[in-house]
C-alpha cells in the first residue's frame, strides 16, 4: 500500500496529492529538474512538494 509511483507529491498549499498526469511544466534551475503542476483543489499550478 506504499506505491505512490504515480504521485508526484503534494500541494505546498493544500496538502492535495499530486499526480504525475498533472504536470504542466518540467524546467532546470540551481541544477535540479523541478516540476510545475495543476491542483485540481487550487485549481493553479504549483510545486508539489
Ligand atoms: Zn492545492
């Protein structure tokens, strides 16, 4: 029950899962790859943490 696989994280703002079929946006910055996605509770993309 621990397969999160498609879970990207969760909302810094609401604490809603993320999952990875919501990812709008893939970019670089300070050498890591980090990942915007739509929460479909905030209904705005964030970082899922
Ligand atoms: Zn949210």
């Amino acid at each position: 029950m621990s397969n999160s696989a498609s879970e990207l994280g969760t909302c810094p703002f609401c604490g809603s899962a993320i999952q990875t079929g919501a990812i709008l946006v893939e970019y670089e910055a300070e050498g890591e790859t980090r990942v915007f996605a739509e929460c479909f509770e905030c209904e705005e993309p964030v970082q899922p943490q």
